[in-house]
C-alpha cells in the first residue's frame, strides 16, 4: 500500500486546483482520475458550449442588424467547421492540464477507476492507497429523466452533442434549465426547428419570474416553447422520433415529431462511483455529498467541493472553493464558503446573469428595497435599441447593502461584476453610486438601476 499526504479524486478544475496547492506545499499528492483530465467544465462544458454560442451570437446579431438600417445576409453556415474550432479548443485546454500533470513532481497520476475501502483507503485499479487528507472533486453527471422508451429509443446529451457532425433539421430539448436554453439558442441560430419542453411552469425557474418571462418572450420568436408540458412517452422512427406530451394546463396530449431529442434535465452526483458510504462520508437524499461551509465532510481529513456536493455548480465557484478547501485543510482559523455570493449567467440571447437573493427569498428575511431599470434608460441602451433588457436590484433598507441583482440583456455576465465585487465584501450600494462611471457606456444601467429603489 502507497502513502500520501494527500489523495485528490477527481481531475476537473476542482481537483486540479487543490493538487497544485498541495504540490506547492512540498506534499506528497495522488490524483485519480478514469476519464479525461479537465472535468466537465473543459471537456463537454463551459469550453465546448461557450466557443459555439459565441458562433451563435455572431448570427444573430446579423440576423437582427436590419433595425440599425444595415441588411446583411447569412448566405452559409458551416456546421462542420464550428464544431471542429469547439474540438480543438476543447482538445487545447485539455493537453496543456495533462502537460501541466507531466511535469510535475511530487505527483503520482491514476489514470484509472478509483474508489473507498474505508475513511482512509482507495482502491485504485489493483493498487491500494492511503492518505492523510483526502478530498473528494467527483463532479456529477447527466441525470436521465424515467420517461417511458427514452432509453429504448435513444438520446443526444450535453456531452454527446458535441459530436454531431450535421446540423439536425429539427429537436427537442426536455428540460428548461441553462443548458437547455443555451443549446436551443445555438441550434436555433444555426437553422434547427427546436421545440423546448419544460414540465415546470417557466423557464430557469431559479431566476426572477420577470426575466424568465422575458426570456421566454424571446425565445419563441424563433422556437417554440412548450411549459407545464410533461413528456410522457418516446418513439424511435426510421427518420427521427415521435414525442407525446401532456399539456398540464389544459390535460390535452399531443404527438411532436423531430430528428433528434437533447436531455438537459439536471446533473446527479458522482458520489456514488467512489463509494462515499463506505468512508462514512453522508450524501443528501439526492445523492450530493453533505459539507459544512468550511467544505468539511463529516470526517475531519476529508473534504469535498465542486459538483460533487451541489451547491453551487458553477468552475468559478469550484475553483473559489478549491482555495477555501485547502486553507481551512491547513490552517486552524478556518474560512466559510459563502454561497449566497456566488454569480452566475446563462448564456442565451437574451443573455442573463444574477448574484445574490432573488426579490421573494429576500423579502423572507429582510426589509427591502427594490430598484428597476431598462437598457433603453441608458444612452448606451437607446443607441443600441434594446428596449426590452432590463436589470433589477434588491437593497436591503436600513444598510443599503445590496442583497441581490438580476440582469437580463446585452453583455450582462459581464455587467454584473462590479455588482459582484460589493456583494461578496458586503459594501453597501455607495461603493458603485459613489464611484465615477464612464459615459454613456453600458454600467450607466447599474446606477440607474439603484437610483431607482423603492
């Protein structure tokens, strides 16, 4: 049996960033992982689908370019050659974190299936190993809804349709999550008829009901968008499927045809491939393994981070948890992960991006003020003729600290950030009111937004 100082399972940016810290310390370090180094965010995440909505926002502001008097015409799509440019950066990103382990001493990589014996044993191949600390970056995987002949008949995945070749004609994507919105902007743009099926009553439900409402307003402008609608069965035909749906509101069943279907209804935990249980580690009644907000497990050397444990599944809330991990794992002063701080941004078009509470969570433990402001308030905003985009705050009344911020529009994960920086310091709102903005530039919408708190 091999010792360590510590056992990383897991080679996603999670587990990568907590092997590099402790390879710095001068620590002896194991890292397994079966599959592909990258994890999830490299391989079939935010690379791959980030590098083909870009393609997809680049079409649809040419398609939309005639309200600024420019008529502009798409006269090809070349399908193949946008995901060949997706490939080769997913294959960059992957090759310079597989040279990076190469190259680094110290380090023992397990390039196979692992998994617990017991609280301080792996199980490696036909090796055994044992470490002091152990920290558990799993990640999670693609959770497959129990509709009758699904499995049967088959499905394209967020991993899996990184591979087609083609631009289906026609799909249906079950589920009104990110991904879901995300790939039906960008087959959309490329030319396919999508048909979005969420059985809950709105898109992205976790956002303001007033920016999933927008979102769906612009988004069946081009697709069709079918809520309160359960998929009930699935049929493989020689040129495609047949999908039967029931619409909840009104009970009515119906048949939709299409070339492919896409899955995009959630992510469960790897937890279980690892057999958590048998180190006594707890996992939720979904399967994500429980911490504390100082990412401790309930066994005082093992940590765990990242998707595996559910909170907030997002690379920069993994790679913020890696730092925090490892310096509670080292210090005695230990730090919290503070969740409520983390942002995010769904990369649709109308593109979204929010930190914080949401108005109802808030107004559950606090006495608020909320501020509204439309793109087309702004300068910027009326040059570019956004008249629906709009951004909303949530300030709590006696501090004025801002408590959340929820944008939908034009480069809003970039707009959020400044927002971003006070909310996780926890400054009240004069540290943007007070600070001198460019004009007329887009950031006029975050202090028009709280200039106009009620």
């Amino acid at each position: 049996m091999k010792s360590y100082d510590v056992v990383v399972t897991g080679a996603g940016d999670v587990g990568i960033g907590i092997v590099f810290k402790a390879v710095a310390a001068k620590l002896k370090v194991a890292l397994i992982e079966k599959g592909n180094v990258g994890g999830t965010c490299v391989n079939v995440g935010c690379v791959p689908s980030k590098t083909l909505i870009y393609t997809a926002d680049r079409i649809m502001e040419i398609r939309e370019s005639s309200r600024f008097g420019i008529h502009a015409e798409i006269t090809k799509i070349d399908f193949g050659s946008i995901m060949r440019r997706m490939k080769d950066a997913v294959g960059s990103g992957r090759s310079g974190i597989e040279e990076a382990i190469r190259d680094t001493r110290n380090l023992d990589f397990y390039n196979e299936e692992g998994h617990f014996i017991d609280e301080h044993t792996l199980k490696v191949g036909s090796k055994k190993i044992t470490a002091k600390k152990i920290f558990i970056a799993t990640g999670a995987r693609i959770f497959v809804p129990p509709v009758s002949g699904l499995e049967r008949s088959g499905y394209l995945t967020s991993d899996s349709v990184l591979e087609l070749e083609r631009c289906p004609q026609s799909m249906i994507i079950i589920g009104g999550g990110y991904i879901s919105v995300e790939y039906g902007h960008f087959f959309s743009a490329m030319g396919s008829k999508v048909t979005i099926i969420e059985r809950g009553s709105r898109l992205l439900a976790a956002e303001e009901p007033e920016i999933s409402n927008l979102l769906k307003k612009e988004m069946v402008k081009r697709m069709e968008i079918l809520t309160n609608t359960e998929v009930l069965k699935v049929m493989r035909l020689s040129g495609g499927y047949d999908v039967i749906v029931k619409d909840h509101d009104t009970g009515e069943e119906r048949k939709i045809s299409a070339g492919k279907i896409m899955i995009a209804t959630g992510r469960i935990s790897n937890a279980d491939l690892v057999h958590v249980e048998k180190a006594g580690v707890k996992t939720d009644k979904r399967n994500f393994i429980v911490v504390n907000d100082y990412l401790e497990t309930n066994r005082k050397h093992i940590w765990a981070l990242g998707d595996a444990i559910g909170r907030q599944m997002f690379t920069h809330a993994g790679d913020k948890e890696a730092e925090i991990a490892w310096h509670n794992s080292t210090h005695k002063k230990k730090i919290r992960m503070d969740f409520g701080a983390v942002p995010h941004a769904v990369f649709t078009h109308p593109q979204i991006a929010s930190v914080g509470l949401t108005e109802e969570q808030a107004k559950q433990k606090y006495k608020v003020l909320v501020g509204r402001a439309k793109y087309s308030d702004t300068v910027k905003g009326t040059a570019m003729m956004e008249e629906e985009g709009f951004a909303k705050a949530i300030v709590e009344k006696t501090t004025k600290r801002i408590l959340g911020f929820h944008i939908i529009g034009p480069e809003a994960s970039t707009l959020i950030q400044e927002v971003v920086n006070v909310v996780v310091n926890k400054s009240d709102m004069k540290y943007i009111t007070d600070s001198m903005h460019i004009f007329p530039a887009l950031p006029d919408l975050i202090t028009e937004t709280l200039g106009n708190l009620e």
